[in-house]
C-alpha cells in the first residue's frame, strides 16, 4: 500500500513539474483487478432427515474457511449443485463434476459415534474436489473416519482450504478444473 501511494505521489509530482516546465505529461491511473466473485453452488438437503442441521453446519464451515467458493441452500424448486441424502450406509460421496454431485450421510458410521457435522463437511470436501487422505490425524478434515470417533473436528486444515481455494480459483480464472467422476466411500 505504501509502495503505491509513493508511486502515486511520484506520478503526482511528475506530472506538476512536466505542467510548470510546458511539457506535456499523461499519466495513467493505475488498475487494480476486482477481486473475483465466489463459485455459488446450492445443496438441496432435503433429503438428509435428521441429518439437516449437520449438513447446513458442514456448509456453514467451508464458507468460513475459504472465499473461492460459497455453499448456499438452493431454493424452493431450483434445481441444487449438490443433493444431500441420508441412508443406513456408510457416508460416502458421488462426485460428478466440480462443485456437482450427492452426498450420502450414512447411519452406519453415526450409529458408531461418528461426528455429524465432521462427516457432513468431509462428504462436502469431496464435491469441492478433495480426496481421502487415510490414514491421518484428526487435524485433517479429509482423513475421515480414520482419524477414531473421537475425532470431532469438522474444520478443513491450511492445506485442504489452499486445495479449494485452488480448484475454485480455476473456475474463477476461466481455467477448467480437472474432471473427477467417482464413488468416494469414506
């Protein structure tokens, strides 16, 4: 900031001593780019049953971690990026594109005293285009279940949130991301 504010002044002070000598001077304004708006992607979780309020915290925690990309609820009768579901399975994501794709919230790995909102913001991980990383501790978001049930975090570590923020600044960037299309069971 300082470095352009003195740069400014200097442009400043130029353009004086070019007016009070009859030279002619043109000076630019310098540009700065707009910042890039945030990938919007929806999640329908209407189907997650008991489940919801995981899901909307699992959301609520990526939007607070990384500013390339924004979960929101899709609408009354839009159609969502991501559809949440739960079943008696175990959590596992289906990945179709970036940002696409449906989650499953499974009641297997709840009934064995898995965290909600850790497996509903790991599944989330999985559309924004992170992997598994097993085994690993429970400072990883995406070492899911093999971090123990006493692992309660649901908070993606540095290296997750700079993997988002590189997949969805991509997009920003009109560069395309890389394709993934697979059953992620965790």
């Amino acid at each position: 900031m300082h470095v352009r504010m003195l740069s400014g002044g200097l442009a400043a002070a130029c353009l004086v001593s070019l007016s009070l000598t009859g030279g002619q001077a043109a000076v630019a304004a310098p540009q700065t780019a707009a910042p890039l708006a945030a990938s919007v992607l929806t999640y329908d979780a209407g189907g997650s049953a008991e489940f919801r309020s995981a899901v909307d915290r699992g959301a609520a925690i990526w939007n607070e971690s990384v500013d390339a990309v924004e979960l929101r609820p899709a609408a009354a009768g839009q159609r969502a990026n991501i559809r949440v579901l739960a079943d008696n399975g175990w959590p596992r994501a289906l990945p179709t594109t970036l940002g696409n794709g449906t989650v499953y919230i499974g009641r297997q790995a709840v009934n064995q005293g898995y965290n909600t909102v850790r497996i509903s913001a790991h599944e989330l991980g999985h559309i924004l285009g992170l992997p598994d990383r097993k085994p690993g501790p429970c400072s990883s978001l995406m070492s899911g279940s093999s971090a123990g049930t006493a692992c309660t975090n649901p908070y993606p570590n540095a290296a997750e949130k700079a993997e988002v923020e590189g997949n969805f600044g991509d997009v920003r960037a009109g560069r395309a991301p890389a394709a993934r299309a697979e059953v992620i069971v965790d």
